[in-house]
C-alpha cells in the first residue's frame, strides 16, 4: 500500500512539473534583419536595397562602389555579404542573406550578422574572427566578405 501512494505522488508530481515547464520562444523581433551598419548607405525596410550616400568629404573621392559577394552554402543555408568601399575602405557591410528557415537560425544569426558587420569594419578586410555558436554563418559570411572584397581589388 506505501508503494502504490508513494508511486501516484511522484506521479502527480511529475505531470505538475512537466505541465509548469515553459518552452522558450524566439519574439517576433528577434526575425528582422539587421540594418546596414555604416555611413554610406542607408538599408530601406521593406526591400533591404541599399542607396548611396554622398560623401562629406571635400578632398578628392571616388564615388561608392556596392558590392555584393557570392553567396556561400552553408549547412544550415546561404550567406552573402555587400560592402560599400570609398576610398578604399569598407564604409558600409551588411549580411544580405543568411539563413533565417528556423527559429534557432533567426535567434543566432541576429545575433552574429551584427558583430560580424562591425568586426568587418574594425579590420578593413575579411581577416575577422568567428563568432561562437555561429561558425556556419561565420565561415560562409568570411568567405562572401572576400569574394566580395575580390571583386572590388580590396584586401
């Protein structure tokens, strides 16, 4: 008889406990993209097209020069970056795309598309470090930063 009370307490127990347990969801947030970072572009919401912005300087410049990278495969989806380069700096890098399937992949990825942006313009080229929890995402964003930094004759 002591075995069979002890057993329907645990049990009861446990479905209090399995009942109370709250799953985490990723808030809806968390599922846009992040903007440009930078000053020579400026990214609209609704398209994510970038526009130029003329320079402040009043020496000699060479206009603006967007480029978007070719995209990397990755496991978990593709990865392509653009870069705006004036005067031979990186003035502007966003992640055009990146995977977002799943809601794991949006909670990283906003995460480590911002950092990844503001690591590139702190270096000036595509020697960047990964960012943890997002090697995919970063591996693939590195190498569309250099196919992009390629195509402009950057480091």
């Amino acid at each position: 008889m002591r075995r069979v009370i002890l057993a329907g307490a645990n049990t009861i127990m446990g479905l209090i406990l399995l009942l109370s347990f709250k799953t985490h969801s990723v808030p809806t947030t968390l599922a846009t993209r992040p903007a440009v970072i930078g000053n020579a572009g400026t990214t609209t919401p609704a398209t994510g097209a970038v526009t130029s912005e003329p320079s402040q300087s009043t020496s000699t410049t060479t206009p603006a020069r967007t480029v978007t990278g070719d995209p990397v495969q990755t496991r978990y989806g593709p990865v392509a970056v653009q870069i705006t380069m004036a005067n031979g700096q990186i003035t502007a890098v966003d992640a055009v795309e990146y995977p977002t399937a799943k809601a794991r992949d949006v909670q990283i990825n906003t995460r480590a598309v911002p950092q990844l942006n503001r690591e590139t313009l702190a270096a000036q080229s595509a020697q960047i470090d990964m960012i943890s929890g997002a090697t995919y995402t970063s591996v693939g964003y590195i190498t569309s930063l250099q196919s992009a930094l390629d195509m402009v004759g950057g480091a």
